[in-house]
C-alpha cells in the first residue's frame, strides 16, 4: 500500500510540474470578457480552453507539457495575440486602444527574449539590405553616414546566443528558422533536400508546435522544382512513413498546401493516399479528412446556424427553401470578391426566377465595411465577424476568397464553381 502511495504522489508531483498558467491583464476599458487559448499543431490552431476575465484579467491553467506557439484570441473584439510556452508560466499586459491591441508587454523571460529576437530577426531581413545600398550615397565621415554605418554594424551583428538548457524552444526556432528560412543576407546556404528530410524525421516534437512546419515543406517543395513534385512528395513519405504520427502530419500538410496552391493533381493523389490508409488516423490528418470530406462532390454540405443573417427569416442554411443554393465564401477586404461579386449581382433577379438562392458567407473582421458592403447585396448575408477564425473555415475547407459551391434542393453540393464565371455559366445565364 505504502508503494502505491508513493507512486501515485510522484505521479501527482509530475502533474504539478508540468502545469503552467498563462496570464492576461488589459486595462480597465477593455470591453471584451471571453478568450480562448490555443495551441499549434502544424499549422492548425488547437482550442485549449475558453475562459471569462475577472477584473481584466484572464488565467488560462496549461495541465501538460507543453512547449512552442500558443495564441490567445479575444472574440468579442477580434484581437489575436500570439506567443511561446517553454513549459513555464507566461505573463503578458495588453495596451488597449478602441479595443483593438496596440502593444504587448511581455513580463516572463522566455517571450521577452523571443519577442527582442523577433524584432532583431525582422530588422536583419528587412532593413538591413535597404540600408547597404543607401550607405552607397552617403560617404563614412558625414554625419549620416556615421549613423548609418553603426546601424549597420549593429545590425549585421551576430545575434546573442541562446542557451538551449535555458530556452529550449527559442534556440530550436531560432536554429531551425536560420537553417531553412532565413531570408538575411548572412543567412545559411540553400539547403538541400535531404537535409530537410533529415529535420523532418528527426526533429522533436517541437516541429509540430513550432509554426516551421508549413513553410520548411513548402521551401521543400520548391527546392525540387514544378517537375519533381510529386518525386520529392513520395521521397519524404516514404522516409517518414505515413503510418507514424509525424508522417500523417506532414502529409495533412501537404494535402492542405495542394489545395491552397490549386495543385489538384497532387492533392487528388494525397489525399487518395490518407482515405486508404488502414493505420489509426492521428487527429491533425482526420481533420483534413473530415473537412475534405464535407465538401466532396455528391457530399451533403454540413448545415450551418446562421449568427445574424440579413434579407431572410430563415435560421440556417437549411431552412432555406430552394431549388438550388450558391454558397459563396467571400470578404469586404478581398480584391476578387471585389471584381466577382458585382457580377452575381447583375443576374442576381434572373437567378431568382430559376428559383436560386445566394448565400453569402463573410470572412470580415470589420463590422462597418462588412455592413456597408453587404447594403448593396440583396442575397442573404451572415458573418461571424471573426475573419480566418470563424467556425466554417474547417467546416467547409475554406483557403481562398471567395469560394463557392452550388447545392441542389436537398443540400448536395453538385458543382463547386472556381469563379463567378463558372457559376452563372453553370446557370446558363452568362
């Protein structure tokens, strides 16, 4: 019995260990109550918790291990806040202006080094190649051309190093960053595949939650060349192997790079490749599994409860009582919406006398532009006001505005239209 005991009260001590708190605190006009945590898996966002404030300040408890990318994402104003765990207590004040985030002041040591890191990293980039051809009018004894040659010492500088013991997460992102995606001029050779190969199937479980993973495959994939895809795709697979949890991973992510990029071919195939898989399923690839499968040819489109829908009483999607339906996924801030929309618009009346219905599903996160836009769209208009956060994003396979799909009477997705075009062509009406 005393064993047990014991075991159990190291178990219990290890749990304690390995919980930490992430803490917010905004000023007092902050109008916002709800947040909601989230890890990274890949490139995906991962809801942790939702919790309410207490006198402007939110106290999310992590109970595991956990070390890489969170977010914290405030609805009510749609504010997003990104920053790193390395396993310890993260504390952080907001500065507040019309309820929008105008700073962030970071009180814990790992996102306070991270943060200057971010800074220096981007200025490196960014600033210092401007600044090496300016020096080239400026002679070394003006005063200018003195400021300028120490800002240009001081950035060409070797950033501090990070003690790996002391920041795990921070040396392996920067060590990582500087090796496959640094853009600055003193940044690491182009790597060759078999070196990326290599950090994949090596590399801890850090990638996963590192935000690395979508831009070192898509360097990857560059590297190879258009003609060699499909051969630098099967030569990562199989050295992953797409039974394992990082092989699955990786091949989510490719499926979804496919699909943002219009690759069809390729994402036909992969994804063919994740349906005939007969191992357990990790939860990254189901995702992408499930959300393909929403919207397949022949698929019943997933109903969806409408938040504040205009020109209509009906509650949902449907509720709505057609002989066919044109979803469209688009936003105020988005050019081709822009140039496509006023094109539905023209043969708006003639699709409604074929007894066609236009549902317009808004990615803005502006309430004044999405609500003056939609005052000129007479189809019915819903917004959850949360941009590339709102619920149908995953739901329907959203990676592009706007993005359609045409419904029959009884919500089978019968035609998924690339452009406006294809749509009011579909209709006979172009």
């Amino acid at each position: 019995m005393k064993k047990i005991y014991t075991l159990s009260a190291m178990l219990a001590a290890f749990a304690l260990q390995a919980q930490f708190t992430v803490t917010i605190q905004t000023p007092a006009d902050f109008k916002d109550k709800d947040a909601i945590l989230y890890t990274l898996n890949g490139s995906k966002d991962i809801i942790v918790t939702k919790e309410q404030s207490k006198n402007n300040t939110w106290t999310f408890k992590y109970p595991n291990h956990y070390m890489g990318m969170m977010k914290v994402y405030f609805p009510g104003s749609n504010n997003t806040v990104s920053f790193i765990s390395e396993n310890k207590n993260v504390n952080f004040k907001l500065d507040i202006q019309k309820d929008k985030v105008k700073d962030v002041v970071y009180l814990d040591e790992a996102n306070e080094l991270m943060s200057k890191q971010q800074d220096g990293s981007q200025k490196k980039e960014l600033i210092l190649p401007a600044l090496g051809q300016i020096k080239e009018y400026y002679k070394d004894n003006t005063e200018f051309g003195k400021a300028l040659k120490l800002e240009i010492e001081r950035l060409s500088g070797s950033s501090s190093s990070i003690d790996a013991a002391q920041h795990p997460f921070i040396s392996y992102y920067n060590t990582n960053y500087s090796k496959f995606l640094s853009n600055s001029p003193d940044g690491a050779k182009k790597v060759d595949q078999e070196e990326v190969i290599n950090f994949l199937d090596k590399s801890n479980d850090m990638l996963e939650s590192s935000s690395l993973l979508r831009p070192v495959l898509v360097a990857y994939l560059n590297s190879g060349g258009n003609t060699n895809v499909g051969a630098s795709v099967d030569k990562l697979l199989d050295r992953l192997k797409v039974e394992t949890p990082r092989g699955q991973t990786v091949l989510s992510e490719l499926i979804d790079i496919f699909d943002v990029y219009q690759m069809d071919e390729f994402k036909t195939k992969y994804l063919g490749l994740a349906k005939n898989l007969k191992c357990t399923i990790n939860d990254r690839l189901a995702s992408t599994l499930k959300s393909n499968a929403n919207v397949e040819m022949g698929a019943a489109f997933p109903n969806y409860k409408f938040q504040s829908a205009t020109n209509t009483t009906a509650k949902s999607i449907y509720d709505v009582k057609a002989d066919k339906k044109v979803i469209v996924f688009w936003s105020s801030t988005c050019s081709h919406c822009e140039t496509e929309l006023p094109k539905l618009l023209e043969k708006y009346n003639d699709l409604k006398t074929k007894d066609i219905q236009v549902i317009a599903l808004s990615l803005d996160v502006d309430k004044n532009s999405y609500t003056k836009k939609i005052a000129a769209f007479p189809w019915i208009n819903d917004s959850e006001l949360r941009g590339w956060n709102s619920n149908y994003v995953e739901t329907y396979n959203v990676h592009a505005t706007p993005t359609y799909f045409i419904l029959d009477a009884n919500n089978k997705i019968i035609s998924k239209p690339e452009h406006v075009g294809n749509v009011l062509e579909y209709f006979k009406l172009k």
